[in-house]
C-alpha cells in the first residue's frame, strides 16, 4: 500500500514539475536584441556591401567574426552599437 502511495506522489510531483517547466519554458523571452549573431546574408543586407567587400572588412580585421565550418558569423552586439553611435 504505501509503495502505491509513494509511486502515485512521485507521479504527481513529476507531472507538476513538467507543467512548471513548460510554463517557464513558454514565458521565456529574449531581453537582449544584441544576443545572437548574423550571417553573411544578415550583414551584406544590413551594410547593404558586396561580398568582396564584406571579405575585405573580414580580412583587415575591420569586424568581429568567427568561422564555424565554412561559414562566417558576426555578433550584433558590435552592429548594433554601432548603428547606435
């Protein structure tokens, strides 16, 4: 009797716990318009700049970027303040 008593309040408190964390998990949000990062496509756009130039600015280490695999990231927390001033 009491090992079905502790099973069925385990599963009640773990179906609690799931609910909790679906609801935070829904309520989270990004505060920080400058967390993430742009791509190549993202930033020739925003500069509105060619590819080579975009290349040259990479290469005269005019910009913050990073390669993963054979892709360019940049983080738009540097445009932003920027665009800023």
């Amino acid at each position: 009797m009491q090992n079905t008593y502790f099973f069925t309040q385990k599963e009640k408190d773990s179906n609690e716990l799931k609910l909790l964390l679906v609801e935070l998990i829904n309520n989270i949000q990004p505060t920080d318009k400058d967390h993430g990062f742009y791509d190549s496509a993202d930033l020739k756009s925003l500069l509105n700049v060619s590819d080579k130039t975009l290349y040259r600015m990479r290469k005269n280490n005019a910009i913050p970027c990073i390669k993963l695999g054979k892709k360019y990231f940049y983080p738009k927390h540097f445009f932003n303040k920027k665009a800023l001033g």
